[in-house]
C-alpha cells in the first residue's frame, strides 16, 4: 500500500494515516472534574473500552434483555459465550418464557468454561417501551443488583438501550449515568464501601466508542462520584465497520483537503502535502464536480469526526437470512399499541385509536371472508390499524413475528398488505411474499425439552374422531388423514395413524380414534409431529379447561400433554369450530358461554389462538390452525406442501424452517385460488379464495427445524 503523500494512494490508503483498526489513535485525555469526590463516599469508575464484550475481562458481565425477544448483537455474543456449545442457553430460556424482562430485574446464567465467569441479563420491560426515564430505573436496578455481589470488582456491559436504536447515544449515557448516581448518592462515609469499583461499557465499534465516551464525559461533568477514563481501553474484539470507516475516510480526506486549499499553512514551491493523493481520489470525476468535492471537503475539515453522522447502505441480505421484524400488538385503552424491532432500530410505542366497533366489524367481514372483501378488505385492515411509520416494516426484506395478546391474535393479520400508492398495481400479501408467524403473550412450558432423538421422524395422524351420532362427522377430515399419513410415510417419517370414531364406519386394517388410544401414543410414542382433522371447541373463558379436540368420548385437551416429557415440535390443526361442546362433553359440564363474550363478538376467530395458546403452554413449539373451514382438497394440499418443505427443505434454506414451510403452503394455496373457475358466489368459493390466510403460524418462523437422522429423504414424486 502506497504513502499517503504518493500519486497511487486510493482512499482506503487515507485510512493508513488515522488507521483504523489495527490501533486507532486515542482520544485526547477527557478533562478531569473540578469538583473532588467528597471524602469516604464510594467513587465508581467508568471506563469505555474498544472490542467485544465477551473478550473483555470482568467478574461479571451484563446485557439488556427485552421480553420476548430472543438474543441478537451483544446479547447473542454472551449467549455463545455462556452456553459454550450449539444449545444457546439465554435463547431458549427466551423461548420457553423463562425471563421475565420486567425492568431491571436482573436474570443470572451459569458460565461455561472461558473468559465469562458469570453472566446476567437485565431487564428491559416489552420492546418499544424503554425511554431515557425507564432507562434510569434500569441502570439504578441493575448497579443496586451489582453492588449486592460481594465477588464483583469489575462489571462488564454494553450502553444498553442503544443497540437497535431506540435510545440515541447521548440519552443512555445520560440515563446511565444518572441511574448510578441515584444509588451511589445515599452511600456515605459511614457506609460499607462495595466491592465494585469499576463498570466497563464495552462498545465493538471504534467510532462508536468514541462517540460514547464523549457522551459518558458530558454526562458526568457535575458527578464527583462517577469518574470516566481518561481515552478509550482496548481490548480483543473491536472493529470498524462500513460507517464508522467512511467517516474516518472522510477525515482525512477533509484534512487533505484543508491542506492544500489556497493558504493553507506549510507553504514552499511546489505542490502542498496531499495535494498528489487528494488529486489522484478525483482524479475520475468531471472538473465541476472535483471543485465542489473539494468545497464539501474543506467544509468537512472544521468538524470532528465523533460528530459526523453517516448512514451507509449494506448490501441486502438473503430474505431469509435476515434478521426478523419483530411487531407487538396489544389491545389498550382507547384502541391498539404497537412496538417494533428491526436489525436497525427500535420503533417506540405507537397508539393506533382504532374504533372497537368498527375493528369488530372488519374482524368479522375477514374471517371467512367473501370473495369480495378477501379482494378488498387487506389494504383497509394495514391503512386502519397499523401505523404509517410500521407499514414501511411490512416487506418482504425479513420475517415477520406479530407479538400478540389474546384479543388482538382474533385479528386476521396474514391478510395484511402493503400499502400501494393510486393507480399502482397491487403485490401479493405480505403472508405470501414472506415467512409470517404469531407469538401469543402466555406463559409458556415450564419443561426445558431435549432436542430431537436420532432415528426417524414419528409422526401422529388423527382423522374424524368425532361422534357421528351427534353430528361430528366429517368425511372431508378422514380423507386428509389418510393422504397425510401417506405422504409422510413417503418421506421416511414413521406414522401412528387413528381415523374415524368407534361407533362409525371402519377404515379397514386402521385403528379408531379414541381418547385413551390417542393419549397413549401421545405419551409414550415420542412423536415430532401431530396433526388432527376434525373438530374443535374453545373456552372463552381463557382457563383452557374446555379447549381441544372433540372425540366422540369427550375433548382431549392440551392438560393431557403437560404430562408428556418432550412435546411434540410441531402441531398441525385443520380443525373447524363446533358450538355444540355440550353434546360433546360429560352432560354434568356447564354449557359453553354465547359466542358475544370472545374479544371481537366471533367464535371463529378465537378458536386458533385459544387453542396455541394452550398448546404452547404444554411445551409445543409449532402451532399451525385453520381459523375457518377449509375446502377438502385444499386441506390436503396446504397440508402435502408443508410437510414436503419441512423434511426435504425449501430452495435456499439450510436447514428448513417450518416458517419457511407454511409459507411454501400458503402460496400454493394462492396460486390456485382461482384454479377451478368458480364464480364467486358458488358454493365454496369464499372458502376457496380465502384458504391460504385461514392458516395461522404460531412459533418463531425463523427457528430452524432440524430433522438429522430422520431418514426423511428423496421425495419419490419428486423428478426435479
């Protein structure tokens, strides 16, 4: 690489003269506070390093969690670095709901053998509700739980609240350092002095870094008891990244820049220092255009390079490679409140004032919709009920995980579209373009299920197990059992297969479906997957105690599963509602509530999320329902789709994801919506039309589903 002031110097040559990874220049010494610490109070000191925080040695390393939200950036580098191994420990204690994320509540992790002896994440509440105020709450929670530890000297962090953006820098350091000073303030002379003495905030970023010590610095000019570092540490790990190095780019070329204008100093014969390398940067462009490079440069010169800010566009990722948009939805006072977190930002709470009368009409209108409200009611439902600021996070760039409640999971959401400007031609949904799946606020299985066991997959099928003496049968659901059990069987999973009741006609040489035959497979077989066609019944309730399949000896319902001791991965449901659940049950139980008492007046639309939630609390890590009836054939079309993506694997994903695989299902059912030519009132076609959006995904779309050893191979009809 040529010297700076050679003809062959490119920018990235520039970078020589700040450099920029290998060992930056430090920061001059920050100014020492006027102020002396009063005598025999505790003085915490605070020190910003350059790297990363697993790397960095400390007695106790700390990172923010939000509820719900599995570990990414920091967290995820501890998580590695906690769990030791391909099992992620904070990850999965996330999934099962084993932390809770209130605000400042401080979770503990035991240490795998390394640099990270001790490990905690600290409570950030529901994502998009962290603000500067809540924050000082948090940083005084989390210094309190610190000074409690009698081993802690040293306690390693990130400024958290600041990694996707929902915090600006300058307001973390403020909110931290505030939240600290509020703990140290009562410790007086006569207090025992705590064992910590030092925090390190611990930045990956080189620009980064220095921009947080200048905000640290700022911060703690009036707290005699915080004292920040003079200059950054350095410790294994930091890096700099495309922003941070265009700025420094920047720098210097604005230096050359400033160098050579008309009177700069160090003049002479000949041209000024730069002046061949800066020639040679613009050597390509149009005379006009250097001359306004070089005002722009010059401007450039005056300004620090901690002040810059700079946003460079990285090259797209894979879609489904990207990180997820994870969207809250909860029903409050006065209409909808959303939160959203990106890979890039953190969007804060948003009221939506939507009319409870009219949300329940559109609820209404778009379960089992006609032919022509599917066709004109999805644009309404994104420009009624999502923010204008969240409709620029529905594309189809990354998955999608709707964070949802009990009442607001009635919503139809895979309707949702995007907005498209006059006269534009409309895309496809956004369920269709994109892996879109539900997580439900419930308090999932207690249970820590092992992974999958080696040898093949086994596989559950239950078909039409209702009584047709009371009116359950189903024929439509028998034969989708049957077709489902064979594909799978193609695929080289191994399948336990019970279809119709006892009392009804006979599939020869194929057991009934009855409830204690049912739940002994269930129990004792070890099954990766169950799938059930038939009906269903729900309490409105919420208790879960009338919620589940109807047999015809009665509902067997996810109570029976919190016995088992691995739950099956995933549960598939083609399941219609029956409001009839007293001639299902026992004559001695209460007859069901009228439909009214649900969240939007409809019992369809409740049935899907009352049902996963109970699932998922039994353990179940995949819940997958039909919110309305579903045409036979296409029953058993979206159910052969998925389950070829799951165990042969979709174009581009490595391994499948059932996300991936729903929506493999869901686009076939959209492609051939219009296939038969019905009209739209015939008989069917709403159904038809609809199908695709009827299937409800809830689970983490983006999990991968690892099936080694499942002997699920070649797929015999398949001649690709």
């Amino acid at each position: 690489m040529g010297a700076v002031g050679t003809p062959v110097a490119r920018i990235a040559d520039l970078l020589e003269t700040v450099p920029p990874a290998s060992n930056p220049p430090a920061r001059p010494p920050a100014p020492v506070p006027e102020e002396q610490p009063p005598p025999g109070g505790p003085v915490l000191g605070l020190t910003v390093v350059w790297g990363d925080l697993a790397e960095t040695a400390a007695d106790l390393h700390v990172t923010g969690h939000y509820r719900s939200v599995v570990p990414e950036a920091a967290e995820l580098a501890l998580d590695r670095a906690v769990s030791g191994g391909p099992r992620l420990l904070i990850t999965e204690h996330t999934k099962l709901g084993w932390i809770d994320a209130r605000l400042g509540e401080v979770t503990y992790f035991p240490c795998a053998p390394g640099p990270v002896r001790s490990a905690a994440v600290v409570g950030m509440g529901p994502m998009g509700t962290l603000t500067e105020r809540r924050a000082v709450q948090m940083y005084a929670s989390l210094l309190g739980e610190a000074f409690g530890l009698g081993h802690v000297a040293t306690m390693a962090t990130v400024l958290i609240g600041s990694g996707t953006g929902n915090l600006a820098v300058p307001q973390a350091a403020r909110a931290l350092v505030h939240g600290f000073a509020g703990v140290l303030a009562p410790l007086g002379p006569a207090a025992p002095a705590p064992r910590l003495t030092e925090v390190l905030i611990v930045e990956v970023d080189r620009l980064r870094a220095e921009q947080l010590h200048l905000a640290l610095v700022d911060a703690a000019a009036k707290q005699p008891r915080l004292c920040v570092t003079p200059g950054l540490r350095e410790e294994g790990g930091g890096r700099l990244f495309a922003p941070s190095a265009a700025v420094y780019a920047l720098a210097a070329l604005s230096g050359l820049a400033a160098a050579s204008a008309p009177g700069a100093a160090g003049g002479g014969p000949g041209p000024p220092a730069g002046e061949a390398a800066l020639a040679t940067v613009l050597a390509g462009f149009d005379p006009g255009i250097r001359a306004q490079v070089r005002e722009q440069l010059t401007a450039l010169s005056e300004v620090a390079r901690t002040d810059l800010s700079l946003t460079v566009g990285a090259a797209e990722a894979a879609r489904d490679g990207a990180l997820p948009v994870r969207m809250s939805v909860r029903s409050g006072t006065g209409g909808l409140r959303w939160a959203a977190l990106t890979g890039r930002a953190t969007v804060p709470e948003r009221l939506v004032p939507a009319d409870t009368d009219l949300l329940r009409e559109l609820v209404e209108r778009l379960t089992e919709p006609s032919v022509e409200d599917a066709r004109e009611l999805p644009e309404l439902l994104s420009r009624f009920v999502v923010p204008p600021d969240f409709q620029r996070l529905l594309t189809d760039d990354a998955t999608v995980l709707l964070e949802l409640d009990r009442d607001t999971a009635s919503v139809p959401w895979e309707f949702l579209a995007e907005i498209r400007q006059a006269g534009a031609e409309p895309r496809d949904p956004l369920a269709i373009r994109t892996r879109l799946s539900r997580q439900l606020r419930t308090t999932y299985s207690r249970v820590l299920a092992d992974g999958r066991q080696e040898g093949p997959l086994s596989a559950l099928v239950i078909g039409d197990p209702g009584d047709p003496e009371k009116g359950f049968q189903l024929p439509g659901a028998r034969n989708e059992a049957l077709a489902v059990a064979t594909r799978l069987k193609d695929l080289g999973a191994r399948v336990t297969l019970f279809v119709g009741a006892a009392n009804s006609t006979r599939q020869p040489g194929i057991d009934p479906a009855r409830r204690l035959d049912v739940l002994r497979v269930l129990l004792c077989g070890g099954n990766d997957i169950v799938h059930y066609c038939g009906h269903s019944a729900f309490d409105v309730s919420g208790t879960g105690g009338r919620s589940g399949w109807v047999f015809s000896d009665g509902l067997l319902t996810a109570r029976e599963l919190t016995l088992l001791e691995r739950p099956p991965l995933v549960v598939v449901a083609n399941a219609c509602y029956t409001a009839r659940l007293g001639a299902a049950e026992a004559p001695a139980r209460a007859p069901a509530p009228p439909a009214a008492d649900t969240p939007w007046g409809n019992p369809q639309a409740a049935l899907v999320p009352s049902l996963a939630d109970e699932f998922l609390r039994a353990g179940v890590g995949h819940y997958i329902g039909a919110a309305w009836r579903i045409p036979d054939d296409q029953g058993i079309t979206f159910a052969e789709q998925f389950y070829r993506h799951l165990l042969r694997g979709g174009s581009g994903e490595e391994p499948p994801t059932v996300g991936g695989a729903v929506r493999t299902a869901r686009r076939r059912l959209y492609e051939q919506r219009e296939g038969d030519g019905l009209p739209p009132d015939a008989p069917g076609a709403r159904q038809r039309w609809s199908a695709w959006a009827a299937y409800q995904h809830y689970g983490d779309a983006s999990a991968p589903f690892v099936c080694q050893g499942s002997g699920a191979g070649a797929d015999p009809q398949d001649t690709a």
